[in-house]
C-alpha cells in the first residue's frame, strides 16, 4: 500500500547571494534590501538601496512587528510574511539586520496551514471506500 500521499512535500526555505526584495511601507516599495551576508542563525545584514527622492523613515528598521511593513522578492513577486529587522536602526556600516527574508515561506506557510485537512480528508476517504 502506498501512503506516501499523507505526508507534506519537502518546500525548501532559502536565500541566496543574489537575492533582491522589495522593502514596502503601508504596500508601496521605499528601498531595496541586497547582498545578503550571513550574520547569525536566521539573521542577515543588508545593503539599502533607496528608492526615489523621499527619504526611508528611520523607525522602518528599528524592531518590531509593524505590519506596515512588508518584504517582496524583487524577482519573484513572494511575499515575506514574518521577516522582520532586529536592533535599533541601521548598523554603524550603514547595512541592516533582518531576520528572513527568505523564498518560499509564504509558500511553506500556506502549505502547513492547508495539507492537514486535504490529508486527513483523503485518509477518510481512503478508510471509507
């Protein structure tokens, strides 16, 4: 019998050096965070490019969970739902500390809250026929 259908897909969560987001604020991009360097653990410093003429608030990396802000793969269009920067501000080399943001978590995110119902329902169906 196979049951390989009850169990999760492997989604690999990843950040690569080439790697570009989006930084938005209340949904419209401010900056650009680039060239990730790995700091600790799940936590990365960031190059800041800022976009246009006005300038990035500088509470926006200040840590907290403020939903106002949000992190876009440049590439892909992902949405970051829970990176969030750490400290108060920017580092003295003028870089900014960020947990994430990493591809596919929205996408691992999603599965983990949808698989378990589709795969106890086929486990009744299964059980049922």
């Amino acid at each position: 019998m196979n049951t390989s259908w009850l169990f999760r897909p492997q989604i690999e969560m990843s950040i690569s050096e080439s790697d570009r987001w989006y930084v938005q604020l209340d949904g419209l991009p401010v900056a650009i965070i680039e060239n990730p360097t790995d700091a600790d653990m799940f936590w990365f410093t960031w190059d800041v490019v800022q976009l246009g003429e006005t300038p990035i608030p500088t509470d926006l990396w200040d840590y907290s969970t403020d939903s106002r802000r949000s992190f876009r793969h440049f590439e892909t269009d992902e949405l970051d739902p829970v990176a969030f920067p750490g400290g108060n501000g920017m580092l003295e080399s003028g870089r900014v500390l960020i947990r994430g943001p990493l591809r596919n978590r929205g996408r691992l995110l999603d599965e983990q809250n949808r698989a378990p119902k589709s795969r106890i329902r086929r486990l009744l169906q299964w059980i049922v026929s």
